[in-house]
C-alpha cells in the first residue's frame, strides 16, 4: 500500500508509492548513451577563447598567475536573453493597473555563472577546487546582487541536462533576482512562521535534529552542512543540504561555510552521478527574501531535485506529486555510492 506523507515546513502532501523491484540502473538506463562532450566547442558562447558572444563579465575569477582577463577559471556574466534586469536610471519600477489587472516592468537580475573553462565537465568531475570557486561566486553575487533596491527575491539555481530545462551544454548555474516576493515564497515564509510560533522552533531545525537522530535518510555531512533524503520527498532521490547553523539568508555565508558547502554539494552530486549514471537535475538555493533576512524561523537550504521521472496531470491537477522511491531507500543507495 501507497503512503501519504506531509512535508512538515509546507504541508505539502507526497504519495510514496514505491514501484517493486525498481532499481538505480533502471533510472540510468533510461538515460540514452550520450556521446563524451568535447573540452572546447568553438560554437559554445562560454567557452574560453568565445567570450565575444556573451555580454561583458560583472565577476571573474582570473586563473592563478593569469597574464590578462581572457585567462579566468570562473565568468559571470548577464544572460543575453535576460527574463529580468536592471532597470534604466529614471524608469518607473512601480506597478501598474490594465484595466482590472496589475503589471510592472521586468526589473531585476538575470546572470550566468559560468563554472569552469571546460565544456565536457559537470559538478560531479570537477576539483574540490573548482566546485569551491563556484560556491564564492554564489556569494559574491547573492551580496552584490542584495544590495539593489529592486531585487526581493534572489534565487541561485542550475539546471543540468535537457530533462531539467537546459538548453546549453557548458556547466553553468544562474542567478535571478526578482522585484516582487512570489506567492509560492510567500506561502513558505507563512507556514514557517506558523510553525515557530507553536513551536518557539525553527521547523527546518527541528527536521534537522530529528533526521540527525533518526539516521535513516541521512546521506552524507560534514562540519557545516547534512544532505538528507526528505521524510515527504516529491520525486526520486530528492535530496536536501541544510546548514547545520540556523540562517535565514544564503548571504551571511561565511569564507570557511562557502569552502564546506562547496565540499558537501560536490560529494552529494557525485553520489547521484555514480548510482544514477549522471543524471539530470535541478537545483536551486532556497534562500529567505531581502525583508525576511534574519529571521528565526525560516532556514535557508539547497534543494536538488533528479529529473528521472515527468510531472504529469495528476501532479498539475493535485499539486501532489507520486514518488516511487521511498527517501529511506534513496538515503541508502546513495550512503553506499562512493
Ligand atoms: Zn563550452
Ligand atoms: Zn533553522
């Protein structure tokens, strides 16, 4: 029999409807042979050597003892197709009423993290080194980026691979900042808040401590992070990086708490990589908005998502979504990967 479970912070209910005999190496057999990627596509606008055919850099990170700019190891640049921007000095960011309706221009910030030079990487084969490198120019960005008036939101997230929404190969992870607090947020920031004023808790503590305890849907940690499978995961082999230290904000990320996320992240990608035959993936940083930086009750934290099942009708029409891999089972395939 199915079981219905409640994630604790959203109320958001899964169906855990485990599919018998359903292994690992049927999720990476699904995937098509893909061919080895090159190191250099000359027609991929983020590879070195092509930087002409991207808009200029706001952040670089020059590779060390670099002759000049040309030579960086990481590139942020604006995303030529941006879906939000700085607006032009003197442009009214303000909303606006049509008819019955309300709109506002697209102020905000869309940018590319570049992550590496070479095209054929992923998170997964890259150094502790370069996955650090990555994880600074987060924080650079979300810093930057927070000190603009009309960036409410920022949201740092990285599609990997078709099924996950990406439609250029190179590694890269974006950034967007948004001008509004969307409802989805909204709705989080308020059962949050429900749940620490019964509790006095921060409830992604309390999941924390619990799940420290339990052991059971634990993958990996170190001194600053836990990467566990959630009690009510959504999809197979969703998996969670939370900061062992409550903080609201992806912003009061130390130098040293950069270098142990960027550790943990790494680990807990390459041990989807090696059970899932690189899979493709989505993750993005659930990070409190600008006003709510500070808060006690909400808990910022990295949220990765496989892509090796599709969100069908059942999933658009309930809101709930059918997971065929229990997460205990999850934690422990993924616990004996490496
Ligand atoms: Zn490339
Ligand atoms: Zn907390």
């Amino acid at each position: 029999m199915s079981r219905l479970r409640q994630d604790l912070a959203t109320r958001t209910w899964s169906i855990i409807a485990k599919e018998r005999g359903k292994r690992p190496d049927d999720f990476a057999k699904t995937k098509a042979k893909e061919k080895p990627k090159p190191s250099y596509d000359a027609k991929c606008p983020f590879c070195r050597g092509n930087e002409d055919k991207t808009p200029e850099a706001v952040f670089s990170i020059p590779a060390p003892g670099a002759g000049n700019d040309k030579d960086w190891v990481v590139r942020v640049v604006p995303n030529k197709f941006a879906a939000l921007a700085p607006p032009e000095p003197g442009t009214d960011t303000g909303r606006e009423k049509t008819g019955i309706y309300l709109e506002m221009g697209g102020c905000g910030a869309h940018e590319v993290v570049i992550e590496v030079p070479d095209h054929s990487q992923t998170i997964a084969t890259m150094s502790e080194e370069e996955v650090a490198r990555i994880v600074h120019t987060y924080r650079e960005r979300f810093l930057e980026l927070d000190r603009s008036d009309w960036n409410q939101l920022i949201i740092i997230f990285r599609n990997q691979g078709k099924e996950a929404g990406t439609s250029l190969e190179h590694p890269h992870s974006q950034i967007i900042g948004t001008p509004v607090v969307p409802q989805e947020i909204r709705r989080r920031l308020e059962e949050a808040q429900r749940y620490y004023d019964d509790h006095g808790t921060c409830v992604h503590c309390d999941i924390l401590h619990h799940e420290l305890a339990e052991k059971t849907r634990l993958v990996c940690s170190n001194a600053g992070f836990v990467a566990l499978c959630p009690f009510a995961s959504t999809v197979p082999y969703e998996t969670w990086i939370l900061p062992r230290r409550h903080a609201s904000s992806f912003g009061v990320l130390t130098e040293e708490g950069a270098d142990l996320l960027a550790k943990l992240l790494r680990e807990t990608l390459l041990r989807l990589h090696h059970l899932l035959g690189n899979p493709d993936y989505n993750y993005v940083v659930r990070s409190a908005p600008h006003h709510s930086a500070g808060e006690p009750h909400f808990h910022w934290y990295i949220e990765i998502l496989p892509r090796l099942t599709t969100r069908a009708g059942f999933e658009i029409g309930s809101g709930m979504n059918i997971n065929i891999v229990a997460p205990e089972d999850a934690a422990a395939q993924l616990r004996e990967a490496l």
